[in-house]
C-alpha cells in the first residue's frame, strides 16, 4: 500500500474516532466531531465529508456498533459505541501511530 | 462476516433513508450551533450545509462503505437488464421461450441419463457387481451349467462370490383362480452376491440348495402387500401338491433383481441329478468383484479358471470361454447408445439455439450502439458496458431455465408414459443434482448466448453520441458466421434423424419370414404342480382343437417363445449321425411349437413335411418326436448332407423346468424345412433355428390365433370357450401379436420420433437465423440499396446479390455439416437397419432440404430490400 497524504489521513480518522469512543459511553457523529476538536483545543478539524463513510466503514468491520436513540434535545441521532474488536483495533493502532511519530521525529530530529 | 453483512445491505431497501437521517440529523446540530453563535437560522442551515459539501454524495460514499460494491453493480444492471427487456416483450418472449424449451430438453434428457446410465446400481457397491456370460466359439452367448457356476466360484481369487439365476413362470394355487406369477430360481449366494438381505426372515442356508431338501421361497415386498402384509407370513408354509412349501423371508420393496415383475425367489438345487451335468444349462451367471479387483483382472482371472475347466473336461468345456461386463452395461442394455444420441442432439439443439439467441442480441447491441457511445462518453468503462449485456443474457438465460425446469419436469413424467420399458426409469427425477446441472448449463448458456454480442457490440464503439442518423455498420460478418454454425449444426442433426427415419422405414418393409397380422396372443393358465407332462399336452391339445373350431378362427398353435420380438433361446444340438468333430457346433435357436405354428404364422413349408403331434406319430403322448429346422439351419449346418430324416440330440435345457422333465430325452427327427423367420426380431437376419413339436413347453405357453377378422374382436368368444372348456382356468395377456412386436420396437420408434422432432425444431431455428440475418442486414443496407436503385439498379440485381450471400454461406456451413455427420453418423451404425451410415441419397437429401429452406427463408427480406421505395428510405432518420 502507497503512504500518501490521503491514507496517514484516512488511518488518523480512524485511530481519532475509535479513542473518542473509548472515553465514552456512546456518541453520534455530531459529538464526535466536536469532541475531537475540543480536546485538540482546536487544533484538529474532522472533514465531515470523510466522517460517516468512516464510521460506516468501521461498523462494518466490527469495530463499532451503531443504535438509533435520543439526544438531550430529544432528537433521533444515530449512536455509536465501541466494540471489543474496536478495543482491540484501538490499541493496535496507538501503537502503530506511536510508531509512525516516532520514525517521523527520528527523522526530523536528523540533522 | 462483514462480506456478508455487506451483501444483505446491498438488498437493504431502507439503507439510504437511514444514511439520509443520520447525515441531516447531523448538519442539524451544527445548524444549531452556529444559530447559537448568533447567525440567522437561514444563514446558519446555509452554512452548515456548505461545510458538510454534496449531501448526495456524501450519502453515496458512506453507502459505499455499506455495501458490497459488486453486488451492487450486478443487482443495477439486472434491474436495467428487466427494464430494457420488457421494452421489447417480443424479442423477451421468443427467446425465453427458446431458451425454456432448449434447456428445459437438455435437462430433460440429462436426467434420464444420471438416472439410467450415471447412477450406481440401486445395490450396496452395485459398480462391483459384473454379468458372467459363457460364450462358445463362433456363437453367442449360453446358459450357463450350475455346475460350472460352482467351479468358477470356487475357483476364481478375484471375486467375492459368483452365483446364477433364472426366472421361470409360475403359479399361485391359493386363490379361487390361479394366478401367474414370475419366480427367479438362484444359485448358492445370490444375496450375498447381490448384496441384499430380506427385510424380514433369512435368505436360503445351504439345505435350502439341496435336492430332497425343503422347498423354501422369499417373496417380494409387492407380493407380501398383495397377501396381505402380514409379518406373520414368514415362517408359514403351505402345501403345493405333494410339497410343502415355507416362506423364509421378504426381499425389501427397493430390490427389483433380476427383474422388477419377479414376485419369488427359490433356491435352485445343485447336486440335483438334472443339475450335475455339465452339459445342462439354464442358468445367467453373476459376480461381486473383490473391492480394488479390475474388470481386467476379474476377466484374466475367470478365463484361467475355465482354461483349467476346459482341458479338465474337454467335452463340455473344451470350447467355452467367459466374458466379464459390468452388471449395470446388461441392465442399461441398448438404452446406452439411444440416451447419449438424444442428449447429443438435444445439446446440439441447444447450441443453435444459443447462436440463434446470439444472433439476435447483436443486432440489438448494434442497435444501441448510440447508447453504447453516450455511455462511453460518459465515462462509463468498456467492462461496464459488457458487464451490462452479459447481465441481459444472464437474466434472459436464467428465465428461462426457470422456465426450462417446469419443461423438464414435465418432459421427465412424459418420458415415464411414453418409455415404460426404458430401463430405471422410475429412478428419474428431478433433485438436487439435476438442478445443479441446470445452474451449470445455465451458465453456460448465458456465456454462449452473451459473449460475443457483449464482445462484438462493444468494439469499436466511439465514445461520442451517434449523430442523428444511423450509421451503416459493416460489423455483421459474425452474425453470418452464427447463421453457418446453425446450418452447420442442424445438418448434423438432419442427417442422424433422416438415418434412423430410413432405418424405421426399411424395418417396416423388411419380410419377417412370417406374417403377424391378424394373430392374437394369449397364455392359458396352467401349472406345473397338479399335472403331469401327459396331462399338460392333453388339455392344452383339446384347448386349442376346440378353439380352433369357433367360427372366425383360422388356426391355433402354441409356441414357447413369441415371434418377432427379442427372446433368445440358443442352444447347442448335435446328431445322432455323427459330425465332423472340426465342423461348428450346431448353435441353433430353439423353439417348441405345435404343427399348426407355421400354418398360423404363414411360414412356408420348403421341404419335406410338417410334423405332427407326438401321439400322431405313433410316439407317447409327452415325449417330443419330430423337429423342423428353417433353411438357414439346413443350409449352415447340413450344406453337405440330407438334412430330412437326421435326428438332433442334446438341447435339453429348455425342456427341465422347475424338476419337471417335458418330453423324453432327444433324439428328434428333422421331418422337414421351413422358410427362414426373422422370430427375434425384423432387425435380425434369421439365425439357425429348431422347431420341435410339441404342446406343453410350459403349463402355460403362448397361444397364437388367426383369425379373419380383427384379432381383439375374438377375445370374448375365446374367453368364453375356455371357461365352458376349464371353468378354473384364466385367459390373460390377451393382446394382438403385431402390437407386442411394434412394442417392442417402441424405444427405436421413441428415440427416432424425438430425433426428428429435434431436428426439425433446428431447421426452423435455421429459418429464423437465416431471416432474421438476412433482415437484419438489409435493413443496414436500406439506404444503400435505395441509392442504387434510385441511380437506376436493377431491383433483379439487388435480390440476386443479396441471395448469393446466403446461398454461399449456407452452401459452405451445410458442406461443412456434411462432413461433420460423415464422422458422427459412425456412432449411429448400430442403430440404423437396411441403410449405410454415409447413405448418399439420405444426406445429399438433407442437404437439398437445408439449402432449399435457407433459400425460401432468404426470399422473403431479400425481396423486400429490392421493393424498398428509394425517395423514402433516403429521407428516413
């Protein structure tokens, strides 16, 4: 697999959304954009366009699983929690991404 | 299992409304967000939906990850196939009518074919069970002695064991009337060899097998439901005569060997005093091969083994040898060959139907070629396309095997009423496996039908929109070469069914040797336990002199075996005068008839004189005296000397049935020579046959009446002699002889008649390909054609041209059948009578009707093309 800009990105996506999740009960993909751009202080955007094919995705992969329900505001929103299999993946790809800054900071760091 | 749950969301029809909630549920929130940062709702839900971008878009990439992707193409491109195809219900219905036919035939067959030929032998491991014929040089096949049967079993290593039967009439005694029922008599080891134990009971021990022992049967499960069901009935006897007789066990209702109608076994006695010689033979003999034993091996073996009997015993041995087959090759018979030309010619049919189908999905490619090019320039991918069209055979192939299959099932029931006798035929039936093949040959069939339209129509495609008229195509080269396969192939066809339509006509002309019109056919009950051999002659002779004078009737006889149908009874005779010991044996069919037999069935009489009945000729009453042999035996046999007058020994097996010796020992006198008699068949040239005279070659033999009127018309009055004559005695089987032997030809006749129905439906397969070709590109051609004409063509020249494209096409693809029926026409040599393979009046006749077809068919567009109105074709599109 090529490592363009798009797959570090599409990978980050998923490693974001699944620590989201873990930190919490369940979460529509609403509060998870806006979660993640809270705890990055800003910092961090989720593209909404690259959200729900994710989500979709991960769900389909067993990592998630979705239920419709109620929001505070009495909406139908559709909520998303972890699986065990997330749990699993989540771990796998921390380490990978510690590995990923690691080997970039290395690189950096060269002189 | 994520493919999976991919695949069920495919079909999932509330998918994208969920997508649709959960996104505008979405853009909602931030709506709202940025009203509470203080923008007016509108510019806010303005907003929102701009940060969230293309919300089609985003619905279909997150279905994307929903979904499996191919199935999703597959399922838009069957639904568009629907849409397209019920635009054009005419082209739809023709050819899923085609193709339900083509496929429902093929499956049709093939299941008669799994069932008959595929399939094991309903016995455990029935591919081991083998026939073991004795064949004596330069004759066929022979009984075999009990006694041999022993030795071999004995003798040979390769075999679990070898056993013999033969199935003989019989009586049942304990109803009002006697009924006849069918008893097999078996050697030691019948069941192990077959692999079958009785439901209930035991089969014979080795008493059972012994002369003086007890007389022991095991009953078939039909004859125990008509006695009642009673599980009480084994171990029950009843008394016959002076015997008494027990019921040991019940054979299961699945074992049908060695025939379906046999209601009882016996066991046959070996160390009988009939049953010691070794000259004496009644018995077919069987084996179970050891598990891993060859066919080649088994046949090395048991011809080491006679090798040894032959020079042990020189005089009965000395010139038998032994031949293995497989079991299920006798069972099967001659449908082998009849059921592969079926399903040769039935998928030969299928495959013009596919290049006819073909045919017509490429001038509908060639149609949507300006489809095809606004897709492309769409950017839809040439695999798109062709992924497309192949859908469009697939759903037109997959509704008709749907179809295809009520065909088969109907066609399989069809097959049980028209083809009773075909052997296992109550095993066909449509299952898991039949319907497998279907899948397959569906497959198949949308392939053949769809790849090259999906090739052709999809090559050299611009991908810019066709401008407002139709260009003209010069791409209908293989759509001719489509047609010559069809010519091609139903050539093929035509010629097979001419030859077997010639054969049945020559058969029909064939002289028999006898004449079998106005003859009826019966049995008189009778049996063997109350009656002596006297006894039998006596009342049979007065049953027939007394029939004899009911008004209507011509002449009576009596026969052991009925003419003109396929019984063999060979056996080997000699003389009392002595032969040269170098000369052949005298391998003669044998048949036992009363004198008035040849009056009867009008068999001349060419030497010498009739014989008479045994008393007549100064002999006892049941013992045979005289004998007639037909030219042909006089001619083989006795070329050399006065054959009036010699006396024939030997031959005795027919005559011990059942312990019952009819007749005393030969030597019989030839008292004369009659004309040769086609008596096993019309397709049979007469083999050397002996005649000899006598009534009673079983209690109940077959009775022949002429009669001068319709034969049926005498039943009743018949039936009504012999109550008055034997009030206990039933008339049955009551049927003319000319029907049991057109019966008898029934197969030939089936097989023949489908042929020629297959064959015919090819030629107007030929017909619409080559009109529909023809059609097809005149209509290209169309403004052409009106270019020329109105530049001053003559219309004569157009016509002329367009036919001399047909006509050297189908010219070339028949030359090209002919050649193909010379090579399969070989396969068919053993089917055919009076008429050669390469017959050339037969297939230069088929030619002529192909071509003439093709030319008529051609006709019809070609003249059209040429009476086109020129100013308006040229300001059509």
């Amino acid at each position: 697999m090529s490592t363009s800009k798009n797959d570090i990105l599409q990978g980050t996506l998923t490693l974001l959304v699944l620590k989201t999740l873990a930190t919490s009960k369940r979460m529509h993909g609403y509060a998870i954009t806006t979660h993640v751009q809270r705890v990055s202080d800003d910092l961090l955007r989720v593209e909404e366009g690259s959200l729900y094919p994710a989500l979709h995705r991960m769900e389909q992969q067993g990592w998630l699983k979705s239920e419709w329900g109620l929001t505070e505001k009495n909406r139908e929103a559709r909520f998303y929690s972890l699986t065990a299999q997330g749990r699993k993946q989540l771990a796998l790809e921390e380490v990978s991404w510690a590995r990923f800054t690691e080997g970039v900071g290395r690189v950096l760091r060269y002189v | 299992m994520s493919w999976l749950r991919r695949l069920v969301n495919t079909f999932r029809p509330g998918l994208n409304r969920d997508i649709d909630r959960e996104l505008s549920f979405h853009i909602a929130e931030r709506a709202e967000q940025l009203r509470e940062q203080g923008l007016s709702a509108e510019e806010a839900m303005r907003r929102a939906r701009v940060q969230f971008g293309n919300p089609i878009a985003q619905r279909e990439r997150t279905r994307d990850a929903d979904i499996s992707g191919w199935m999703d193409t597959a399922l838009r491109n069957v639904r568009y196939a629907f849409r397209t195809l019920t635009h054009t219900p005419g082209f739809t219905v023709t050819v899923v009518l085609t193709l339900a036919l083509g496929i429902g035939a093929n499956t049709a067959v093939f299941s008669a074919i799994d069932a008959v030929l595929l399939r094991p032998l309903p016995f455990p491991d029935g591919d081991r069970l083998v026939l073991i014929e004795q064949t004596i040089e330069g004759s066929s096949n022979t009984a075999i002695a009990p006694a041999r049967i022993e030795d071999w079993n004995r003798q040979s290593s390769t075999f679990e064991g070898i056993t013999g039967f033969y199935v003989d009439d019989a009586v049942d005694t304990r109803g009002e009337l006697p009924t006849r029922l069918r008893r097999a008599f078996v050697a030691p080891r019948f069941f192990d060899v077959m692999g079958v134990s009785p439901a209930a009971g035991h089969s014979f021990a080795a008493v059972d097998h012994h002369y003086g022992g007890p007389i022991t049967l095991i009953i078939s499960d039909r004859r125990w439901r008509s006695l009642g069901a009673d599980p009480a009935m084994v171990g029950q006897s009843f008394r016959v005569g002076p015997n008494s007789i027990e019921t040991i066990g019940i054979m299961p209702a699945s074992f049908e060997f060695p025939a379906k109608e046999v209601d009882m076994w016996s066991a046959d006695d070996i160390d009988a005093p009939w049953a010691i010689s070794r000259a004496l033979t009644w018995h077919t003999g069987i084996g179970r091969l050891k598990a891993g034993v060859t066919l080649e091996q088994a046949q090395a073996d048991l011809s080491r083994v006679q090798a040894g009997l032959a020079s042990q015993f020189p005089n009965t041995d000395g010139k038998i040898r032994v031949r293995v087959t497989p079991l299920k090759d006798t069972v099967v018979g001659g449908s082998r060959a009849s059921l592969w030309l079926l399903f040769g010619s039935v998928s030969v049919l299928l495959l013009i139907a596919c290049t006819n189908i073909a045919a017509l999905l490429l001038s509908r490619a060639a149609k949507r070629e300006p489809e095809i090019a606004l897709r492309y320039s769409l950017g839809g991918s040439r695999r798109a396309v062709v992924g497309q069209l192949l859908t469009e055979a697939g759903v037109l192939a997959c509704v008709g095997a749907t179809l295809g299959l009520v065909v088969a099932l109907g066609a399989t029931r069809a097959l049980r009423t028209l083809a009773p006798q075909l052997p296992r035929v109550d095993e066909i039936a449509i299952d898991g496996r039949i319907l497998a093949y279907t899948v397959v040959s569906t497959a198949v069939v949308s392939l053949l039908c769809g790849l090259v339209p999906a090739w052709r129509g999809t090559r050299g495609v611009r991908p810019r929109p066709s401008p407002g008229r139709t260009q003209v195509s010069q791409r209908h080269s293989i759509q001719w070469v489509l047609v010559g396969v069809q010519v091609t192939l139903s050539v093929t066809l035509l010629a097979g069914a001419a030859l077997l339509l010639r054969s049945v006509d020559a058969l029909s002309r064939v002289d028999r040797g006898f004449d079998a019109t106005r003859v009826l056919t019966f049995h008189i009950s009778g049996t063997y336990g109350w009656e002596t051999t006297d006894q039998h002659v006596q009342r049979i002779n007065r049953a027939i002199d007394e029939i004899r004078e009911l008004p209507g009737v011509e002449s009576v006889a009596i026969t052991s075996t009925l003419p003109g149908v396929r019984d063999e009874q060979q056996l080997e005779f000699a003389l009392a005068e002595g032969r040269d010991r170098s000369s052949a044996p005298l391998v003669a069919e044998h048949r036992m008839v009363s004198p008035a037999y040849f009056e009867t069935l009008q068999i001349p009489l060419l030497a010498g004189e009739l014989c008479r009945r045994p008393a007549d000729a100064g002999g006892k009453t049941g013992v045979v005296t005289e004998a007639l042999v037909n030219r042909r035996f006089a001619d083989l046999y006795l070329a050399d000397r006065q054959a009036i007058g010699l006396h024939l020994t030997g031959g005795l097996d027919t005559l011990i049935k059942n312990g019952h010796l009819f007749g005393a020992p030969l030597p019989t006198r030839i008292v004369g020579i009659v004309g040769d008699a086609r008596e096993h068949g019309a397709d049979r040239a007469p083999s050397p046959t002996v005649y000899t005279c006598f009534s009673a070659p079983n209690p109940a033999p077959w009775h022949l009446v002429r009669t001068s009127g319709e034969p049926m018309a005498m039943a009743t009055a018949i039936r009504l002699k012999v109550r008055e004559l034997e009030p206990q005695r039933s008339v049955y089987d009551v049927i003319p002889l000319d029907t049991r032997i057109g019966d008898a030809y029934a197969q030939n006749r089936l097989r023949t008649s489908l042929l020629t129905c297959f064959a015919l439906t090819a030629l107007g397969l030929v017909v619409a390909g080559v009109y529909g070709t023809l059609s097809y590109a005149v209509s290209l051609r169309r403004r052409e054609v009106a270019l020329r004409l109105a530049l001053g063509a003559l219309r004569s020249t157009v016509v002329h041209e367009l036919m001399a494209t047909t006509v050297r096409i189908v010219g070339m693809s028949a030359a090209i059948g002919l050649v193909l029926a010379l090579l399969f026409a070989q396969s068919l040599t053993t089917m055919l009578y009076g008429v050669t393979p390469t017959d050339p009046a037969t297939l230069t006749g088929v030619v002529v009707v192909v071509l003439t077809v093709a030319f008529v068919a051609a006709l019809v567009p070609a003249t059209r093309a040429a009476f086109v109105q020129p100013m308006r074709a040229l300001r059509e599109d």
